[in-house]
C-alpha cells in the first residue's frame, strides 16, 4: 500500500536532463523578446520519508533543484514528509497528519491506487512516482511554459504571538484558492533505525505548516500561519521560507517564495 517506487535516483541524470531541456525549453508567452523576461515560478513538491530508503537520493534532486534552478524556470521546491512510515522502524521527526492528507489528495486526483515515496508533484498538475529524471525535467519545463498570475509576498514578518504575518497580492483579480506554507530552510536528522539506519539525511525547504486561505485572499489583507511545529522550527536557528500559490482546479495557476530569516 506505501511501497517505495523502485529505483534509485541519480543526480547525474537529472543534470544531463537539465541540460537537455534546456535546449527544449519555451518562452514563457511565446512571443519575441519573451526570453528576457522573469521565469514563471514552477512549484515541485516532493513527498519523502526518512523510514524510506528509496527517498534520500530523490531529497537530493530536489536539493540539486533548489541550489542549482532550472533553465527557464523560477523553481519553488517543498520538501513534504508523510507519516506512514513511521511504523516501520523510525519516526520521521518532520512528518505530520496534513502531507499525509495533501498526498492523498493526489492520490485521488491522478486515479494512483495508492500513496507512494518518493513522489513528485509539478504544478499540481504532474506527478513522477520514483526515478526518472528526464521525465521530471520535462514536467518542469512544461510547466514553465505555462503562463501565470504573478502574485507578491508583502510585508512578511513574525509577529508578537509566534505567527507568520504576510500580505499577499496578485496582479489580476481571480478567485483561485490561496495556500501558504512555511518551510524550514534546511534540516538534517541522523538516523538511528529504520531503513536508513546509520544515514545522516539532508532536506531542503522542509513544510512545517500548511494552510489554505481560500479565494479572495490576495487583496492585501493581513494572513497569519502559525503552529506548534512553526514555532519549533523557529528554535532550530534556521531561516523559514514563506512559500504561497495559488491553485485552480487543482493546477498551480501562480506562486512565490520569500526567505525570512532568523
């Protein structure tokens, strides 16, 4: 029912794939001059574990992605750890109920039979389960490719009760669903069971907390994310990221990031 998808990822393959499709890649509106323009943010979420031992080298093309971008693209990465491999030998220290939820929304939205790590999801709108990287090079140029709505982070900062606050604004009136997420910059956790037993893990942008804001919400009133596993993320001395999109009918219509730091 959680079975890994077999194979490992290799970050060699993901370079020559970026390599690749950046010879294959689109203007973002299609028209001249178009090339000089700001990159459409392209949001890759990977769902991991740390009781799985197919999931460290797909942490590592997702951490690839985030130091080394995407050709064409403004790339947004989450790193989203579920729970049910907690059970099996090692209680993932950053997984909680809501990844679990979000995946299987996914789930369900693709007709998967059922959740798997590692699983990538670009956009909303394309999901890689296990090792092929040219593949998710692929979805993320597509995505690219695809006109957005710009939206802005404003006025991000945390506020006297332990909250995130922020302001959100779009550049077009639309009735997307809003979603802001806050993600520690990085972490790591030696692993003392389990199937990576012995392993030390390294993550990227690791959710902390999820919450959609629904439509409406990028008029530039002030929202507020907060939580138990927010203000334990604050005590690890890292920056946060304030990561936001926008989502229509299931799709990520637009997105972006900010970093706070400590």
């Amino acid at each position: 029912m959680t079975s890994p998808a077999p194979g490992p990822f290799r970050t060699a393959s993901l370079a020559v794939a970026l390599a690749m499709t950046a010879m294959l890649c689109l203007p973002v509106t299609g028209q001249p001059g178009a090339a000089s323009a700001l990159p459409n943010p392209v949001l890759v979420e990977l769902f991991t574990s740390e009781g799985c031992s197919d999931c460290p080298p797909a942490d590592a093309v997702l951490a690839q992605l985030d130091t080394q971008g995407f050709p064409g693209a403004q790339v947004i990465v989450l790193s989203e750890h579920v729970t049910y491999w907690n059970h099996l030998g090692w209680a993932d220290p950053f997984s909680f109920d809501e990844m679990d939820l979000r995946q299987q929304n996914y789930v369900r939205q693709f007709g998967l039979d059922s959740p798997a790590t590692p699983q990538f999801v670009v956009d909303g709108a394309m999901q890689l389960a296990g090792s092929n990287p040219p593949v998710l090079a692929g979805f993320i140029a597509r995505a690219a490719a695809t006109p957005k709505i710009p939206i802005e982070i404003g006025n991000a900062h945390r506020a006297a009760d332990g909250s995130i606050a922020f302001t959100v604004h779009a550049a077009t009136a639309t009735k997307a669903t809003l979603v802001a997420v806050i993600a520690e910059n990085a972490t790591h956790s030696e692993v003392s069971h389990g199937e990576n037993a012995g392993r030390t893990l390294h993550h990227v942008a690791v959710v902390r907390a999820i919450k959609e804001f629904g439509s409406n919400a990028t008029d530039g009133r002030v929202l507020q994310l907060s939580g138990g596993n927010v203000l334990r993320a604050e005590k690890d001395g890292q920056p946060l990221r304030l990561v936001v999109f926008l989502v229509s009918h299931s799709r990520v219509a637009g997105a972006a990031e900010q970093t706070l730091n400590p």
